[in-house]
C-alpha cells in the first residue's frame, strides 16, 4: 500500500496542479470575442462618444486604477453612472459589450466565448494589463 501511495501520489499532485493552474489562466484571459468588442465600440461611441474617447479608457492612469480588479467592478461602475444623464439604461448585454470593448483597447486578449453579463462570469473575468504601473 505505502509503494502505491508514494508511486500515485506524485502523480495526482501534478494532475492537481494543473488543473488549478489551467482554472486560473481560462478565468484571467480570453473572456471576451473580437465580435462582441466590435459591438462594444459601437455602443461606447453612440452613447459614450459625446464625451469620452477612449484614450481616457486605456491611458496609464486607467490601466493603473482598474488593473487587478474584476470585470464586474468595471462593468456595474459603468452600469451605475453611465450614460450620465441616463445611468443603467442600457442592457447587460451593452454595458458588457463596452467592457469588452475597453478590455481590448488595454490589449487584454480575446478568446472563443463572449464575456458573459452575469455577475459571476464578470467577477470571474479580472482585467490584467501588463504595461500596467505596479501598485
């Protein structure tokens, strides 16, 4: 039993490892399409247009104050104050789109599935920008 033990053990151990690992990079990369980032523009430039450009969404200071954080705190941030004179007047699905489409204007990669609205695929989604400053 001891010689089973110490020949599976090893091996589980390395299964285990892998599988957290694998969890941790699907949650940190590639949780928005190209498609729907091109819907998310779209959106941000009718309705955020008027007064952002996006360079206020992708300069230094934003990547420093949003990096490391959920998409979920980006999304309801949004959500909660914007359009201004309008907050939360649009659906989910704009206000994720726009998150997309901010994801790639900070060069966040995209992958095969659209970031989802709901809350926990947003809080699962973390926006890492890597020219972004240290804290």
């Amino acid at each position: 039993m001891a010689r089973l033990l110490s020949i599976a053990l090893p091996s589980l151990l390395l299964t285990a490892s892998a599988s957290v690992v694998a969890a941790q990079t699907a949650s940190t990369s590639g949780r928005y399409t190209l498609d729907q980032a091109t819907r998310g523009e779209a959106v941000y430039k009718r309705e955020c247009g008027e007064c952002h450009s996006v360079k206020d969404h992708s300069n230094e200071d934003f990547r420093f104050s949003w990096n490391g954080r959920s998409a979920l705190e980006l999304f309801e941030s949004i959500r909660n104050t914007m359009p201004e004179e309008n907050p939360g007047s649009l659906t989910r699905q704009q206000y994720a789109d726009i998150v997309a489409y901010l994801m790639k204007a900070n060069g966040m990669p995209s992958g095969p599935r659209p970031l989802a609205p709901d809350s926990a695929a947003l809080r699962a989604a973390r926006l890492e920008v890597k020219e972004a400053r240290q804290r």
